[in-house]
C-alpha cells in the first residue's frame, strides 16, 4: 500500500508542482516589480531633486523679480492716485470758495438793491405826499374861489 500512496501522490497529486510554480512566479514578480519599483523612485528623486535645487530657486528669484517690480508700481500708482484726490479736493474747494463768494456778491447785490427799492418807495411817497398837499391846497384854493362866488 506504501507504494499506492507514492504513485498516488506522483500521478494525481499535483500541489508540489503548483506551489514551485507559484513561487517561481512569485519570484519573478517581485524582482521586476521592485525593480520597476526602484526604477519609478529613483526617477521621482532625481525629479523633486531637480525641482529642490533648480526649479524652486529660480521661481522664487522670479516671484521676488515680479513682486519688487509689481510693489514698485502699486506704490508709483498709489502716489498718483494721492496727487488725483488732491488736485480733486482743492479744486472742489476752489468750487465751493468761487460758490460761496457768488452767494456773497448775490445777497451784496440784493441788500444793496433792497435799499434802493426803499429808497425809490420813500421818494415816491414823498412825492405822493407833496402832490397830495398841492392837490389839497389847490382844492382849498378852489373853495375859497368858489365861496366868492357864491355869496352872489
């Protein structure tokens, strides 16, 4: 029976045989993985090596470049924006001072022709008042006639 057991095993057991395969592949599989694996890493430490020592500096002298330049500008445009709201601000002053002195010459004008008006409004009743006092000594001169007359 020894014997059917070993030719058992040799004809219909085939596990020996899988399981050296399956380590072969195995095998295998590992070496050219992590090789390729080695391979992918070595690649991205030369690439984050040459972004470190190369890329990177350069960025950050063109970003100081650019931002020493664009805060140049900013502070040149600031400036004349300044200069603008100045100019604006005296020159609605100047606006207002040129108002304020028109007012003044408008309310001079109308007080001075106010008085005026008086003036004429008092003339006229002065003469009024007189070409009453004519009309009334006329009339009283009338009467006196007119009482000689008529005594007849």
């Amino acid at each position: 029976l020894p014997d059917v057991g070993e030719v058992y095993s040799r004809l219909l057991d085939h596990r020996p045989v899988i399981q050296g395969e399956i380590r072969y592949f195995v095998k295998e599989f590992e070496e050219k993985r992590g090789l390729r694996e080695l391979r992918v890493l070595e690649n991205l430490k030369n690439t984050i090596f040459d972004a470190n020592e190369r890329v990177l500096p350069k960025c950050e002298q063109a970003m100081q470049d650019n931002l020493s330049e664009t805060f140049k500008r900013l502070q040149a445009a600031n400036a004349m924006i300044h200069r603008l709201q100045e100019r604006e601000c005296e020159a609605r002053k100047l606006q207002a001072d040129k108002m304020m002195a028109r007012e003044e010459k408008c309310i001079a004008h109308w007080e001075v022709f106010m008085r005026e008006q008086q003036n004429k409004r008092a003339e006229v009743d002065e003469e009024h008042r007189k070409a009453m006092e004519r009309l009334k000594e006329q009339y009283s001169e009338m009467e006196k006639e007119l009482a000689k007359y008529a005594s007849f």
